[in-house]
C-alpha cells in the first residue's frame, strides 16, 4: 500500500505579511522586497497524521521561517525562536 500526502497551500495572513513588509521598508528603504513562499498543510490520507510547513521568506539571502497566528519568527530552521517585534532589528544585523 503507497502512502498518498495531500498536500494545501496556506496563505500567510494579511497582518502577518505586513509586519514582514514594515520590517523591510523600514529597513531597505522599498528598495528591497522579501521573496515570500506560502507555508502548506500536508496530510497523510488515511491518518491522523498531519505537519505544517511553515511561510518561508527570504530577505537578503537569509531565509527566515514564519507561522500564522504565532508570535515568533525562525532563522534557517526550527531550533531558536526570536520574538517577531524583533525582526527589523535581527534583519538589520543580518545585512
């Protein structure tokens, strides 16, 4: 029996993408945009088992990892959370 993923975009919320573009203008001066990749659900059919991804966005070739709803922002991976008022200012010490 194979396993079948389903897999759903999840579009990042409307405040969450202001807040990354605030950071960035207020960084870059609009001469900078973020590459933004929408996070998705994937769901093994027939489980219970489901994992979300989650919105990746790319600022000056960092790659910085987002949730919705969620009050933190990840670096490169999952294993530290910064505080998302942080993020202009972690962008800045970055680039």
């Amino acid at each position: 029996m194979a396993l079948h993923i389903i897999k759903q975009e999840i579009n990042m919320s409307k405040e969450l993408l202001s807040k990354i573009e605030w950071a960035c203008r207020l960084k870059f001066k609009g001469k900078e945009q973020p590459q933004i990749i929408n996070g998705c659900l994937r769901i093994i059919e027939h489980t219970n088992l489901a994992y979300v991804e989650p919105h990746r966005v790319i600022i000056k070739d960092s790659l910085y990892l987002f949730f919705n709803e969620h009050d933190y922002f990840y670096v490169n991976d999952l294993s530290t959370k910064y505080p998302l008022s942080k993020l202009q200012e972690h962008i800045s010490g970055n680039t």
